[in-house]
C-alpha cells in the first residue's frame, strides 16, 4: 500500500496511484485493502454482498412507466 507521503509526492504523476490512496471501503471507510478492494476486508465485502441479494440495493421503478420509458397502457386504454 502507499503511504500518505507517497500520495502527496506522486499526485500529478500517476493518477490511478492516486486514487488508490483515497479510496474506502464502502461499507465502513476504512482504507480498502488490495485483496479486497475496493473494501478493506472479506466481511465488508460479504455484508455489501448480502445487501444486492437481500435487495436493500434497489433501483427505483416508476409503475406508470413500460422498460423503454413510454407510459403503460392502463386496463381501460388498451386498443382494441
């Protein structure tokens, strides 16, 4: 891992170095580890995994919408 010193010596060099140093685990902030990243520990990343397939990561849909964005037909509307 590099240093904060490292960070601040390379900022105008190599960019992804740089991203490197700030970048933490979403799910606790901590500095995110190389194995694991972009979290900072196999449990981070299996709680943030547990999370998609429980669906509390969820894309809100809008029901009056079809997939493509033009408004549904409703029970009425439906041409004949």
């Amino acid at each position: 891992m590099i240093s904060g010193a490292a960070c601040a010596d390379h900022h105008m060099e190599d960019m992804s170095e740089r991203e490197l140093c700030t970048k933490q685990c979403p799910t606790c902030g901590k500095p995110a580890a190389d194995p694991f990243r972009p979290f900072c520990s196999r449990r981070c990343a299996n709680v943030d995994l547990n999370r998609w397939l429980s669906g509390v990561y969820a894309v809100p849909v809008k029901e009056e919408e079809d997939e493509d964005g033009t408004p549904s037909a409703k029970g009425g509307d439906e041409a004949s």
